[in-house]
C-alpha cells in the first residue's frame, strides 16, 4: 500500500512539471494559427465576394480586429476557466464537439490498440524463439509491409476486399447504420451502451462497423509493438536467470511465459503507450476513410476552414491526452517491476 501511494505521489509530481509543456504547447499552438495564410473572417463571410462590412463582423466576432498579444492573453483567460472558444463550422463550443467527438476516437483507437497488441505479442514472441527461421523472417516481413503501406491505402484495400467482394463488411459510413436506433448515451462507446442497454442487435451492428476501420490502424502499428517484443524477448531467453530456470529443470512453456515474456514486456508497456498517443491524434486518415465522427477528422475539417479555436482546443487536448497516458505507463511500468521508480 505505501508503495503504492509513493507511485501515485510521483505520477503527481510528474504531472506537474508536464504543466509548463502543456502551456508552451498551448501559446505555439496559439502563435502558429495566427501565421498560417489565409483570412478565416473571409471564409465563414461566404467567400472572397462578402462585403467588407460583413468581413469585419467576422473577424469582431472571431476577436481578430485586437492585436495578437491582447488575443493571446484572452485566448489563456479563457482556458483557464475551461473555455476553448466557439467553432464557426459547428455553431457550438469546442469543448462541446470534442466532447462528442472524442469517445468515438477512443473508441476506435483503443480497439485498435488491442487488435494490435493481440497480434503483436504472440507474433513477436515466436520469431524471438525460433531466429532466423521462416517464422522470423515471415514475421519481420509482415512489419515491413504494415510500416510501408499507408493507413489510407490499407483502409481502401480493406474496404474493397470486405466491402465489396466479399460482401463481410458493413458500409464505410460512420460508427452506426442507417437503420440502428443510437441507445442511451452512457459512456459514448457504442458497443458499451448498446450492452449496457441489452440490445445485442445494436451492438452487433456498432461492431461490425468498428472493426474494419480498428484493424486497418491495427496494422500500422503492429510493426513497432511487434518489433520490440522480439527484441527484448531475445535479451531475456539470453538472460543468466533463464539458463538458471532452465538448469533447476523447469518446464519451456513456463520460462518463456513466467520469466522472458515478463521481463520483456516492460519495454512493449513503454511503446504501447507511444502509440496510442500517436494512434489518438494521427487517426485522421483512417477517420477520413470510413467517415467516422472522429476529433481528428474534426480537427482537420477546421484546419482547413481556418477555422482558429477547434484545431487550438484538440492540440490542447492530444497533449493534455499524452501527459496522462505516459503518467499511465510510468505507473504500470512501476507496478510490472517494483525495482523502477518514476
């Protein structure tokens, strides 16, 4: 128990020096938009032929007629009591469409992650046992092909194979069909609320089309996870306290499992949490691809509609997300091998 409230009291501190990163982030983020070409007081006026009257009401409204200083210093007054500004595109506050938005990302990104992890593990456990075999070299091929082919690309090959030919996939067009009533919002993971609500039907439906759009950013990851499960289950068969588990007579199946798999997975904890931090915010494609309500895609959508306060408010949000996901892994890294203090 004390070492447990020690872990906790050091994630704390950790959390705290990350606050200075999470406002650096947040005044670049800031300064950047600002730079970018573009007039977004022109967009949302309804083009380049608005009047200029009209062009100033915009920008009035948007805080753009104040000097950029003045606007930064609103901009953190704001955040700070939990305002992160309204987005013209949607009519509402962007606190409220990532609210929206980001179960849905989570949802995607955390299946994903556990497809890859599934998949990654044992792959990465059998070539370290048999080096050099065809199992090694089959295995280091697959991770070359889903570091080298782009999410994008494996997305609409997917569809094509799933949708199309085969006819096994649902449509590419979001977290739900047509014909699915939405059940009572919960926790905004579909396939939670649809059990929660006991209808198997919906969530059959919501997994169905989960799981395309999850396996193809599976894919991409699997490499990385895979990789490293390899080498470090190399380092640990390789290991003086498994020749000496092997010497006392002890059975394969338990040393690879009870001694080099646990040893060797502190370091897939670390790369674990590395990309789903990476998956969360880099998804934007993948959301693109099967039209999922995603906050990548949201960001995207404002970006380019320079549309300042959404693309600001998921930056904020991708790198609050980062500081608390390798908080996370420093605990669990911690907990794995008591010996390693965060």
């Amino acid at each position: 128990m004390k070492s447990f409230v020690a872990t906790m009291a050091r994630a704390g501190r950790r959390f705290m020096s990350s606050l200075p990163a999470l406002f650096g982030v947040l005044v670049f983020t800031f300064l950047l938009m600002r730079v970018l070409p573009g007039d977004p007081a022109v967009f949302f006026a309804s083009g380049p032929n608005a009047g200029k009257e009209e062009i100033e009401v915009i920008r009035k409204q948007m805080g753009l007629d104040k000097p950029v200083p003045e606007q930064l210093l609103l901009y953190l007054y704001d955040v700070s009591r939990g305002n992160l500004g309204r987005s013209l595109m949607t009519g509402q506050s962007v606190t409220t469409d990532l609210r929206d938005r980001l179960p849905a990302s989570l949802e995607l990104t955390l299946t994903a992650l556990l497809i890859a992890l599934v998949s990654a593990i044992p792959l990465g456990v059998l070539a370290a046992l048999k080096p050099g075999s065809v199992i090694d070299h089959g295995v280091r091929l697959f991770c070359a092909l889903g570091v080298c082919v782009p999410t994008f690309v494996s997305g609409l090959l997917l569809i094509y194979v799933f949708y199309y030919l085969l006819g096994l996939a649902p449509d590419p067009t979001g977290r739900i069909d047509v014909f699915t009533s939405l059940p009572p919002a919960r926790t905004g993971f579909l396939t939670v609320d649809f059990l929660l609500a006991g209808d198997v039907d919906g969530w059959w439906a919501a997994f169905r089309q989960l799981i395309l759009p999850a396996a193809t950013m599976a894919l991409f990851v699997i490499a990385p996870l895979a990789r490293i499960t390899r080498a470090s289950m190399l380092v640990s068969l390789g290991s003086d306290f498994v020749r000496t588990a092997r010497s006392v007579g002890l059975s394969w199946w338990r040393i690879v499992v009870t001694y080099a798999l646990r040893n060797a997975i502190l370091p897939v904890i670390t790369i674990a949490g590395i990309v789903f931090s990476t998956m969360l915010g880099a998804n934007v494609l993948v959301e693109k691809v099967y039209s999922w309500p995603g906050v990548a895609s949201y960001a995207l959508d404002a970006l380019l509609s320079s549309d300042y306060a959404p693309v600001q408010g998921f930056v904020l949000l991708m790198a609050s997300i980062f500081v608390v996901v390798n908080l996370l892994v420093d605990v669990l890294y911690g907990i794995a091998d008591p010996r390693v203090s965060i």
